[in-house]
C-alpha cells in the first residue's frame, strides 16, 4: 500500500492506493493512481493544411465560432444553391449548420471531420 497526499482545488486528500504484482487490469470504476509528476510538455499544434492550389474559390465560407467539425455535407465542383448546408460545425454541444451564403459551386473544402476550428477559419469556398 502507497499513501499520497493530493491537493485539488485547495482540497486535501489522503489518498492509500494498494498495489498489484498480477497483469489482472484495476476495475474500470476505480480511479488510477497518480504520482506526483512534472506536468508534461504541450503536444506540438498540428500542421495547417493548405488547399490544394487551384481550389480557391471568390467567396470564402468562415466558421462563425470555435468548434469541431462533425461532417462536410458537399464535394468540390458540387452545385449549392444559397442556405444549402455546405458543414456541421459543433460548438458548445451544439450542432450548427453552416450554409452556403449564395449561389454557386463548391470550390474546395479546407476542413475534414474531426478538425477543430477557430472562428474566421475558411471552411470552404465557392465560385
């Protein structure tokens, strides 16, 4: 058995955690123990994509708002007609639907499901 004192919150706990020789997993409902650590250095940002040259439309199509992108309703050189949704972007548990804002072909697509965004990032453009 290990004791540990944690601090959460300004909150003392006295925390015994016992120990285990077997390859037998803990039960899924137990917490893990964590040892006292220095905190681990933030993962590199991920590389920005680019669109591929030549998929650059006259309207841009931003993101309103933060969030990650749940699915990509069109295909470059799909037709859209304005209010069609082109992304479902999700942003505070909630699903937005963002649409075209006019007429016109899609030219690229600069997201993939899973991205997060930032607001003013360009989702797509359209000719």
């Amino acid at each position: 058995m290990k004791n540990y004192k944690i601090t959460v919150n300004g909150n003392v706990y006295d925390v015994t955690v016992e120990e285990t020789t077997g390859t037998a997993a803990a039960p899924a409902a137990a917490p893990a123990a964590v040892k006292p650590a220095a905190p681990a250095p933030a993962p590199a940002p991920a590389p920005k994509k680019e669109a591929p040259k030549g998929t650059e439309g006259s309207v841009k199509v931003t993101a309103p708002m933060p969030g990650k992108i749940l699915g990509v309703k069109v295909t470059p050189g799909q037709a859209v007609k304005r209010g069609e949704v082109l992304v479902i972007l999700e942003a505070m548990k909630m699903e937005n639907e963002i649409v075209a804002p006019s007429d016109g072909t899609v030219a690229g697509i600069q997201v993939a499901v899973g991205d997060s965004v930032e607001a003013g990032a360009t989702l797509a453009t359209l000719n």
